[in-house]
C-alpha cells in the first residue's frame, strides 16, 4: 500500500483512515493562551486498529495535559521518560488495553498514536497547551499550524526506521521519516470554537479564515469559523486589536501553594529607552531570501514586497547584500555595498527577477551570511520548511560574532521553531507574514527593534526577597518597547525590590522594580512556563559527553515533575479494559495523511481557496516531495525537470538571475501591490480611523480576565505604529501619540506649482523619477545661487511638496522610510538657515506637513521657534499649509 498515490488513506475494504475532524477550543485570556486540541478517532473496520497522526503545535507552547476519552470514560496521561513512555504504551496495546502516546518530534512537531481503536468506536484524544501571550503595538498575533508541512531533507540515507513518514532518516536529518507525515486526500476538517476575553473591548479579525465573532457577554466573544468547519492546510492566524489606547499590564504574577518549599513568579517589563536613544552606528546588513519550490505561489511575492521594503530602510552609510537560495545560492554583488539610490535600484531589479525553484539547501547561505557580516544584521525571508534546524542553528552560532538574526516567516505554513531559534539565540526577533496580512507595519516593527536602543550585559539582583533558578539564566537583552519576562522561584514569601543593571552602548543602565511575593497565590500556569523556559535553557545549552548525559537526567526530572513534553519525555495514557473491550492481538496501524498545503505551487494549491461546504479540496500533486540533496533522487519541477543539485561550498557567487519576460518593476511600481497610488491620493475620501496606541496585557497568566492590573512601566512604545491605508492621518515610523487631526490629500492641496524643474510635463514628474533624484544622505541637489545647505533645503522642500500633492508622507508604506530621511535631514540643517528665514521656514514648514507625527513635529516646532512667521501656524494646518505654498511660489 505505501507504493500507491493513496498509501495509508485507506483499508483493504475500503474503510476510511480513523481520525474524523479536528476541533480547537480553549481561552485567550489577557496574557495567556490555553488551548485544547481536541482529535477524534472512529474505528469503521471490522478489527482493532492503530491511529498515527503527526500534526504541528506552536513551538513557543508549552503542552499542560493530555486525555483519552473512549467509552465515555475520560482518562487522564502521565508525562514519563520517552522510552519508559513507549515501553508502557506498547504494553498496554499488546495487552489489548486501550492507549495512547503523545511524542514531541520537534518543538512545534508532534505525533500521537491511539491504539487498539476498537470498531464502531469513537474516541477523543485531547492536547492541551499553554502559552504566554504579548501584545505589541497595541495588538495581539495568535498563530495555530495545521499541518506539518513537507520539508526539505538533505543528506545521505542513513539508519533505521522509527516513524511511519514518507522520507527515510538521512546522516543530516536523522529523523526525517518522524516529521514527514504522508500528503493525500484527507476528509476530516478542522472546527473552532475559541473564547477571548481580555478584559476590555478588543477587535478580532483572521487574514487565514473567514470567521464569527458573537458577543456573549461584557468583554467576553466566542470566535469560530465561519462554515464551520475547514481544511487544515494553513496556518490558523488572528488578530486582537483594542481600540483602547491605555497600556496596562500585570507586571508581577506568582504562583505559591499552601505548605509549597518555594512560589514560582514571572516579572514582565517593557522597557522605555527612549532617553537612551542616539544615532545607531552605520550597519552591515545581509538579506537572505528563500525562493526554494515551496515558495513558489504566493510566498515569493510576499517575500519580495517585503526585501524591497527592508531595503528602503537602510540608511546613508549603511553595506547590504541580498543572497537568493534554493537548491544552490547566489548574491547580488560580490561583497556587500553602500547603501545608495543606485544600488536600491540595482537591487530592486535583481529582487524583481527572482523566481522560485529547486530545494531548500539553507546551511551554505546562512554561513555565508554570518561570515561576511559577523557584526552586523541577518535577515531571513522563508517558509522555514527544512530538517536539519539543528544543524543550521549550530552552524550559524559558530560563525557569528554579535551578529543579530531578524527572520520573516513566509506563507501559509511557517515552520516557526527555527526561526523562534535563531531570534532567541542571536537577540534578534521574528515576525510572520500570512498571505492577507499587512507587509509594511511587519517590516517597520522589525527594522525599528533592529535599530532601537537596547540594554546588554543585563543582570539581576534582589533586595528585601529571594530570587532562585532563573529562567532564562543568560539574560537576553533588552529592546526598546519589546517586553522582558524574567521568570523564577522565590523560597519565602515577602516585598522587596528587583534591580536590573545593564549597559546601553557605553552607558549605564539601571531599572528597579518593587515586588511582593505572596504566601498564597493560585497561578499554576506560571509555574509550567517556567519549567518550560528552564527546560528550553537546558537543551540549548549544546553539551557533550557525561555532562549531556547529566543535563538529560535534570530535564526529564524537570519535566516529569511538571508534567511538561520535551524532546525527552513524552505523554501516555492506559484506559484498562476488560471481557469483550480488551482485543487480542496486535492491531494494524493506520497512517493518517495530510492536506497539501495551501497557497504552494508545487502542489498546485498556489490559487486554491477552501471549499464553499467547508470541506476539504482533493489535490492532485504536479511535483514530487521535496528531496534530498545528496545520495537520493532529486524531486521535480512543477514541468517534470530535475531540481539543479547542490551548489559546493566555494559558489558563494553567482551572476544575478535572468531578466524576467517582462521589464523589472520600478522602485515605485515594484510595490504597487503594496500601495496602490490611486489609493493614497483618495485617503481623504475615507473617513479617519481612530488611532491606536499602547500595548495592552491584562490578567498575565490569569485564570480569567478580570486579574489584578498592574501600572504599565511605559506609558509610550517607540515602535511603529502601523498606518492602514484608509485612514486620513499620517504618522512617523517612530511615533504612537494621536495627533488630534488629519491630513488629507486632496488633488490641488497646494495653490502654488512647483519651480519648472519639479513641474509636472505631459506625463507628470513621477514618483520613481522624483525620488531616484534623492541623494543619499536623504536631500535633493539644489541649482541656483547660494550657499549649498540653502540650496539642498529649497530643493528638498520642493521635492517633499510634490511627494505630498501624490499622498506620500513618512508613513507611506513603501517610501515613506525616504521621506522620513528627508525630513530629519531637513532637520539637521536647520540651525545653517539662519541667515535665510525664508527657506528656513519652507524647509520645517514642509518637513512638519511630511512627518505628521507629535514625536518628530515637537523637534520641528522647537527648531522653529525662532521663527515668527512659522511658530505661530505650526498648530493649524490649513494656516500652515497656505504659508508653505507661499513661500513655494517665490
């Protein structure tokens, strides 16, 4: 039967595979998730039969109990040492009990074998899982994978069988057939019903799914699917928005039992460095893009709208690179260079001509990477779709120096714990970008945790209380705006203070923060993230020898105790039977597949949508797997031709790609899927949105929404706020504050017409050939007489009054990082004005119009103050707007 396209769908008779439909329910409270995957098995062959399903959880969970219920009777699992876990399920099963075991394959894979599934039985296995929930910016992002999708798996046949997948273990993926669960026709489906409760008025939305939001009571919502039920072929993505702009928070949860030896807390801070902030050193940046087979469909596009954005992020001064992989690798240039409009735009034709093909070899280009910018910035574009993470991460930590990762999960299904991996690891972060989802706030957030200030060499010291066992012992540092947990035990009971110094750049950095550590508290979800997060500390720690040896033992002690799966020990769960229940003999096992994921190409999915009825939609495979790199047969192309073999290590450069059939896009049309011009020119047809502002985490690790509120540590992030495109107001990529009105672009906002040399011809200047005129420091070129910084403000003011009449403002999606660069120029001239009043004011006039936000407009109205005939008009627009014009026009 594995011979066949069908293998492990179905029995001889005909009979369809056990598992009849996913259903996800649980809570999303203030600072939590706690989630139930619920599976549910149906035995319709005339035997007895063994269930295996591999299926993914998010890597960042933590798995808090596991039942079987059969019979109506509900049993509950026991965490025990991964063979010691087996041995009793295969026991249990031969002795013709019922069973089930629950493995961690990888952080965020997993599989369940049910066994001796009776016939015409039903039986529900359930996983339950926490996790800790934060919100940035205002918003909360919850992620639930699917489906365990295929992954590239590089390296020689090697070794014996333990799985049931479709790849055998290779010398690079020693577990490769655990994590490649078979695709075929699949006929369960998934349902939801997810409760969310925040405590305050919040908006749901999903870019993956059509859903129901049905209000129950207060705060409280139910949130499900729309038909119902749905394919699992995509990642199951929601959206929390509040529109109250207050942050608050807990910042202190415990959790201490009656008699206990010792409280469990979690202190979470969100650190506001602002006063630290100066200008970041220039940076060596390297963008790594995945263009493999399984980004073909809709994941390049989205992957090359958002390098292009990364890349007008950059600054004067700044070295980039930009490496394509696939099967082989190859770079834009030999060596990374200036960042100038030359090289974007060099680089925005080679980006534009990429296209996707071949395997996922990640290995070679992430080691280059790392070695050309030890130092410096790696970002990462992928699905995360490959075997040998370990591997990669290994690799990637023994060529970096203070290199720090910032990734971009691509697609319908990411595989996260890689990426989760080397964000952790390097001080770097990860972002997911689902088709659907806004790319440009995604890509503004990440480039601004890049450059934020941050508090490194971080410790910790207790005063008036006891902290013990640390999680995570090596303190990660501190960003700007980025919440901080620092989970621990606590022996006694008790108020003091916890102080955490650091260093930010050269100064010193001191926070401290008063706690009270109660004798009773009834939290338990604190206490299995913190084992959790000691556990996650323990596995990376990447020893060798007996003190491997030594650290296994304190994790699955750890872990047993806690009850907590790990790569060590899994779940399992015995329901005794007897007379007619018990079976004899050894049951068949069933292999359950899995869907095709959506929106891949080589799957011919790349267009699919959801059935109209819910269900799911038969694919037929137009490739085959993805394959190996070595030793094996290279799966095909969508077409049939081979997959080119593996680049050696030397290709470290290639010539850029061919040219596509059509003309690369320009620097301004590239992103018109982003930001369609005619849509920026209407943005005063839409009525303003009401702006969003703050965090907010309510009831951290809570039993419900209504727990206790904490002080927020910072009433302001200076991450960037997310401008959606209908609203009428405009803001700095740096900036959270409601600037109390709007400005819209009309057609003929200005009275006056540029000077000839930015006037519009038969055409009209364009955006592309207007900003391709920037210099890189940010100004344009001046002509006339004067001197030069008088020249370059008219110039650049001008440039910015014709960017304006076009909708385009520093929060511009795709150039408003070059406006913004203007502007600060403009900014930075000011006090070389002051024999010029006139172009003075033009010059803060325009910028103050073109950044629109309070924190950049509170520095331009200071440096305006000395001006008479500008100070007074910088609260009214309108006045402000007709002084500009004016001054334009002479």
């Amino acid at each position: 039967m594995k011979t066949t396209e069908q293998a492990g769908l179905y029995t001889r008779e005909g009979a369809q595979v056990p598992l009849q439909g996913v259903e996800v329910t649980g809570e999303l409270l203030g600072g939590h998730a706690r989630v139930r995957v619920r599976q549910r098995y149906r035995n319709d062959e005339k035997r007895p039969v063994e269930a295996v399903y591999t299926f993914p959880l998010p890597s960042d969970g933590t798995l808090s109990a596991f039942s079987m219920t059969c019979a109506g009777r509900r049993v509950e699992g026991v965490v025990k040492e991964r063979e010691e876990a087996f041995r009793t399920y295969d026991d249990a099963v031969t002795a013709g009990h019922g069973a089930a075991l629950l493995d961690q394959e990888r952080p965020n894979v997993f599989t369940a074998q049910v066994g001796n599934l009776l016939p015409g039985e039903e039986t529900v296995v359930e996983v339950e899982f926490l996790q800790a929930v934060t919100a940035e910016e205002g918003s909360v992002r919850w992620m639930l994978p699917t489906l365990v999708a295929p992954r590239y798996i590089p390296g020689t046949p090697s070794g014996d069988r333990t799985g049931h997948g479709g790849m055998d273990p290779t010398s690079r993926v020693p577990d490769a057939d655990r994590i490649t669960p078979p695709i075929g026709e699949v006929h369960y489906g998934l349902r939801m019903d997810l409760l969310v409760d925040l405590g305050r008025e919040v908006v749901v939305e999903s870019p993956s799914h059509t859903i129901t939001v049905n209000r129950e009571s207060g705060t409280r919502m139910r949130v499900g699917f729309s038909r119902g039920e749905v394919s699992l072929d995509r990642d199951l993505v929601l959206s929390l928005r509040s529109p109250d702009s207050s942050a608050v928070f807990t910042p202190l949860v415990t959790h201490r039992k009656d008699g206990a030896e010792a409280g469990t807390f979690a202190l979470t801070v969100i650190p506001d460095l602002l006063a630290m902030a100066s200008a970041p050193p220039k940076q060596e940046v390297v963008f790594v893009v995945d263009v493999s087979g399984s980004m073909a469909g809709e994941s390049l596009p989205q992957a090359q709208a958002a390098l292009r954005l990364c890349l007008r992020h950059l600054r004067e001064g700044d070295r980039f690179n930009v490496i394509a992989f696939e099967s082989s690798y190859r770079s834009f240039k030999p060596q990374p260079v200036p960042f100038t409009q030359r090289t974007l735009e060099e680089a925005d034709r080679w980006v534009a001509a990429l296209q996707a093909d071949g395997g996922t070899e990640l290995l070679q280009p992430m080691q280059a990477a790392v070695r050309t910018a030890p130092d410096g910035v790696v970002v990462l574009l992928t699905d995360g779709q490959v075997g040998n993470e370990d591997e990669i991460l290994k690799a990637v930590l023994a060529e970096r120096k203070t290199a720090r990762l910032y990734s971009f999960g691509i697609g319908t299904n990411v595989s996260d714990a890689l990426l989760r991996d080397l964000a952790k690891q390097t001080g770097g972060a990860v972002e997911f970008i689902h088709p659907g989802e806004r790319i440009d706030d995604k890509v503004v957030a990440q480039f601004s945790r890049a450059l934020a200030p941050r508090v490194t060499e971080l410790q910790v010291s207790f005063d008036g209380v006891e902290g013990t066992e640390l999680s995570p012992s090596e303190l990660p540092p501190m960003v700007d705006g980025v919440p901080w947990t620092l989970f621990g035990r606590y022996p006694t009971p008790g108020t003091g203070k916890v102080t955490l110094r650091g260093r930010s750049g050269r100064e010193p950095f001191a926070l401290t923060v008063r706690v009270d550590f109660p004798a009773l508290s009834d939290r338990p979800a604190v206490e299995k993230l913190w084992a959790a997060e000691r556990i996650r500390g323990w596995e990376a720690a990447g020893l060798t020898g007996r003190r491997a040896e030594s650290m296994k033992k304190r994790i699955v002690d750890l872990a047993v105790a806690h009850q907590i799966v790990t790569r060590y020990t899994s779940f399992v769960v015995v329901e005794e039977r007897t007379a007619e229940r018990r079976a004899s003999g050894q049951p068949e096992t069933r292999v359950v597949p899995v869907n095709a994921p959506a929106g891949w190409d080589m799957f011919g999915t790349a267009k699919q949508e959801e059935a109209a009825d819910g269900g799911a939609v038969n694919v037929r495979r137009r490739g085959g797997p993805l394959g190996r790199t070595q030793g094996a047969a290279m799966p095909s192309r969508p077409g049939g031709r081979p997959m080119p073999a593996p680049a050696s290590a030397g290709a470290a450069f290639a010539p850029p790609p061919p040219p596509a059939m059509a003309p690369a896009p320009s620097p301004a049309r590239a992103a018109a899927s982003v930001a369609p011009m005619k849509e920026m020119k209407d943005l005063s047809k839409s009525a303003p949105a009401k702006k969003r502002k703050g965090g907010f985490l309510s009831g951290l690790f809570g039993g419900d929404a209504e727990a206790e509120q904490g002080t927020s540590l910072r009433q302001s992030v200076s991450a960037p706020e997310p401008i959606m495109m209908e609203s009428a107001y405009s803001q700095d990529d740096d900036e959270r504050e409601d600037t109390g009105s709007s400005l819209p672009m009309l057609d003929g906002l200005y009275a006056a017409e540029a000077p000839a040399a930015l006037s519009r011809d038969e055409g009209g200047v364009g955006v592309e050939a207007l900003l391709g005129r920037q210099l890189a420091n940010g100004l344009w070129d001046g002509a006339g007489a004067g001197p030069e910084p008088v020249r370059q403000a008219r110039a650049t003011a001008l440039a910015l009054l014709e960017l304006l009449r076009e909708g385009i403002t520093s929060s511009h999606p795709l150039h408003g990082a070059q406006v913004k660069k203007a502007v600060e120029a403009l900014l930075s001239l000011a006090a070389s004005l002051t024999g010029e009043p006139q172009v003075a004011e033009l010059a803060l006039g325009v910028a103050w119009l073109a950044a629109a936000g309070p924190r950049t407009r509170g520095r331009i109205e200071q440096a305006a103050k000395p001006l008479s005939g500008l100070s007074g008009r910088m609260g009214n627009e309108v006045a402000l707007r007709q002084h500009v014009d004016a001054l334009a026009a002479r």
